[in-house]
C-alpha cells in the first residue's frame, strides 16, 4: 500500500476542512476552505494557493474574488508591477512642496529620465542601469542639473521599497556627482554701476540701486511691499519671494531683517514719491505699470541696460554679489554680511566672496556706506 500524500507547504487539514496559509501585504494570512481532506480536495487548495501566489506577484490579486465571507476581503489590492513613473508621482503625491519646486522635479524628469525607462515596472530596473543613467548624464549636464534629477528617483525607490512594492532598493549606493566648489560670483565695480546708473529711467534706477545696495535675492525684490520697511529702524523685512509668478516663504525660513544704510533709505524714498500710492508693492514693471512677477522678465530689461551703457553684460543676480563683493571689501565683518544676504553660515560666504573677504584683512578700516557713496545717486 502507497503511502499517503502529505499536503504541500502552506496547505495543512484542519479536521473536516483545509486551511490555507500565504503572505499578502506584509501579513500572513490563513483563510479555510470547508472541504474534507481527501486527495482530490488537498490538491485543489494547493493549486488555489499557487494560483493566489501567482497574482500576488504580478499585481492582480483581489482578496475578495477568493475568499468573498473573508474578513479580509477588503484589503486593497497594491500595484506590484508599479511603473517608474507611477512611482515617481507616487513620491511627489507625498512631499509638502513649493509649486516651483514640484514643477522643477516634474520637468527634471521629464527631461532627464528616459520615456522608456519611466515606462518600465520599478522591480526590473537593475542598479546597473541607474548607474549608466547617472554616468551618462554627468558626462552631458552640469552635477547639480544631474543631482536634481536623482532626486525623485530615489524618493521613488526608497517609498515602492518601504511600501514592499519592490524587493530592494537600487539607489542605495546610487551617490550624487560631485559639485565643484567654484564661486558664481562676478559683482559690478562701483564705477559699472554709475554707468548703469545714469543710463536707467528713474524707477528702474531706484530698483537696480536699492538692490546692489540691500544685497536680497530677485525673487524677494519684487516681492517687497510697503508694509515691509520700518522706516525707523532703517531696515526691511523680507517675509517672502515670488519665484514663477507666485509669491512663496524666502529661501531661508529664519526670520529677516536687512539692515538699510543712508544711501539704500535715500532710493526708498524716490521710489515712495512714485509707487507709495499705487498699490502694496515698492518696485512695479516700467513696462507694464505692474509689480514683477517673473526673474526673467527683468533679466531682459537688465541685458539692455547693460548694452546701453557697455558695461560687460552679468545677470542682474550679480547686484546682489555686488552688495556683498563691496561690503566685505570695505571691512564689514562677515557674520554681519552673511545675515545681510540671508546664509545661515559662512561657509556659502566663504565659497562665493573669498576673494573679497581676503582683500578686507588687508586693508581694513573703511565702510560700506563710503564705498556705497561712489555709485549713489544724490538727491
């Protein structure tokens, strides 16, 4: 007599029934069929079992297709065949982000990321194809463009892995590029700027000025309103920037304060007697009678300024490196500069301004405001 088949692993007969044993979303799950035992029956559970394993795997398992009286018939069923891209916007469904930065990462993605690659399912994408991405990229783009792009990468590995939907992450040893610490700094002489200054309608001078004198970033210039400056305390407070037309908390989140000297006060007051009536914001668009509401839109303006009155042209970012250029030169003390342009150390001053900082411990002794007064309009 042969022996008698024993059940098969996950499978075992519990008196007049069958139990059937397996793993769905991290739980292990036990659902009885009212079967006897015999044979016929243990092999029909074994070939369910394998059958419910087989959907788990490719994505399409629903538990109460199976097991309809089940308690655990409402447990939802997860994508495990997830696309890239799903889990891209996955990871992007759970970040708490500025509208420029979403759009920033939505077109990094876009423009980086192959369609083809995007268009795959997360658990077939091998480290060695994220690997030759990322080298193939740095051998193209700038380290920081190919860094933002491995951004929601990872976040998307590192969540479809939290979440069981891939069995392990390979991003893990995925690193950045490095960056090169090399300073973007290239500021106007106080000798451009009078040039600049003279060749500039009124409303625009006061602009440029204000900003070379202030040193605050172009998306929080022209986000600036009148409630912002305490005339007393010769000072402003920059509780916000615009950045793609929308208005957004600073790049530093710490509370600031720019301290104002004589000659940055004296272009306030210009501008007062032309835009302190006409609405909340200090500097409006000459062109459009508006406040800012693009970068971009002044760099054209800037680039025209400049060939007017040819001066060698920089973006107009660089009156802001030349606030901070001028400063330093003048002896200003370092903390007091980088609390000025909004660093929350010295490190960013260090990399950007340590050409100037240098030339400060040489010649020590003068002022910003002196210096300032070589480009200053004179009322």
């Amino acid at each position: 007599m042969g022996r008698e088949r024993q059940p098969a692993t996950g499978i075992e007969e519990r008196g007049d029934s069958i139990r059937i044993t397996f793993h769905y979303q991290g739980k292990r799950c036990r659902e009885t069929l009212r079967l006897a035992p015999n044979a016929k029956n243990l092999r029909y559970a074994e070939l369910k079992r394998n059958q419910i394993l087989y959907e788990i795997e490719i994505g399409s398992f629903n538990y109460g297709d199976h097991f309809p009286k089940s308690k655990n018939k409402t447990m939802v069923r997860r994508k495990t065949n997830l696309t890239l891209q799903e889990g891209i916007n996955n990871w992007l469904g759970t970040r708490i982000l500025a509208k420029s930065t979403r759009a920033g990462y939505e077109k990094s993605v876009r423009n980086y990321i192959p369609a083809e690659l995007r268009g795959r399912a997360m658990r077939s994408i091998l480290p060695s194809e994220l690997a030759t991405l990322r080298a193939t990229l740095a051998q193209e783009q700038a380290p920081k463009t190919v860094n933002n792009a491995l951004i929601p990468l990872r976040g998307a590995f590192e969540l479809a892995h939290g979440d069981g939907l891939v069995k392990a992450d390979p991003t893990v040893r995925l690193a950045n590029v490095k960056v090169p610490r090399i300073s973007k700094a290239d500021p106007f002489t106080p000798e451009e700027l009078v040039k600049l200054l003279a060749k500039a309608e009124p409303a625009a001078r006061n602009f440029y000025e204000f900003w070379a004198l202030s040193g605050v970033r172009g998306g929080e210039i022209i986000a600036l309103e009148w409630r912002d400056v305490d005339w007393l305390g010769s000072r402003i407070h920059v509780q916000r920037s615009v950045v793609l037309k929308e208005a957004k908390d600073p790049k530093t989140q710490l509370e600031r304060f720019v301290q104002l000297d004589p000659a940055a006060i004296a272009a306030l007051k210009r501008q007062q007697a032309l835009t302190g009536l006409a609405g909340a914001h200090i500097f409006i668009n000459p062109g459009t009678g508006k406040p800012w509401d693009h970068n971009r839109t002044i760099g054209t303006r800037w680039e025209r300024l400049c060939k007017k009155a040819q001066i060698r042209h920089r973006p107009p970012g660089q009156l802001r490196h030349t606030y901070a250029s001028i400063a330093l030169s003048a002896g200003e003390r370092p903390f007091f500069v980088a609390t000025q342009l909004g660093h929350t150390s010295l490190q960013m001053l260090e990399l950007h301004y340590a050409k100037w900082m240098r030339e400060a411990a040489m010649q020590a002794g003068s002022s910003f405001a002196a210096v300032a007064q070589k480009f200053a309009s004179k009322d």
